[in-house]
C-alpha cells in the first residue's frame, strides 16, 4: 500500500509538532536577547554623559537617543535577515526525511496534492 504525504508532514508526525514552532521559539530568543544588550549599551551611554558633565547638553542627549533608535534598526534588520536564512536552511536540510529513511516509510511517496501548486 503506498500513501501520499504533503512535505514537512512526516518530520511532524515524527517529532509531535511542527518544526516551524522550533525555530519560531529560536528566533524570538534571538530576538528577546538584543534587547538587554542594548539596555546595557543605552545605560552606559548616559552614565558616560553624566560622567563627562554633559548630561545637561540636548544635543548630545539627543544624539545618543537617535542613534540608539539607529543601532536597534540595524541589528533587528540584520537579525530578520539571519532568521530568515536559518528558518529556510533548517526547513530544507534538518527537517526533511528522505523517502526510506525512517522505518517503515519505504511505501510512502511525498508529492503535494495536483491542487495545491495552483493554491501558492
């Protein structure tokens, strides 16, 4: 008896879950443990103006407010961007079973239903 699976479908029945609710858990860590990094930086920067004597100066205050707003853009930016490529690399290479490869698969043919191509 030979039985058709739609992709990802065996990796799900095997591990319990979705692999997408893995990585998604991996990149919201990712994602939680920038922003202590750049309280720490921000802390730091303001005791370094008050250590200077400039905590009374706007323009540096200010300075130092925008380009903490510039430095959270750019690592969630680059952030989103390695988490992108992670999610899709995993996908296509950890969690993907090969036909045969796990007991008591070999009948199984992985193709999506002819419905489904029109669907995407």
């Amino acid at each position: 008896m030979t039985s058709t699976l739609p992709p990802g479908r065996l990796v799900t029945e095997l591990m319990g879950f979705p692999p997408q609710v893995l990585l998604d858990d991996l990149v919201n860590g990712l994602h939680e443990s920038v922003h202590p990094a750049l309280e720490s930086v921000h802390t730091a920067l303001r005791t370094w103006l008050n250590h200077t004597g400039n905590a009374d100066n706007d323009d540096l205050r200010l300075e130092v407010e925008e380009g903490m707003i510039a430095l959270q853009t750019l690592l969630d930016s680059n952030n989103d961007i390695a988490a992108d490529g992670f999610e899709t690399w995993s996908l296509r290479n950890i969690f993907t079973v090969q036909p045969g490869s796990v007991a008591g698969t070999e009948d199984v043919r992985f193709s999506l239903p002819e419905n489904s191509a029109s669907a995407c």
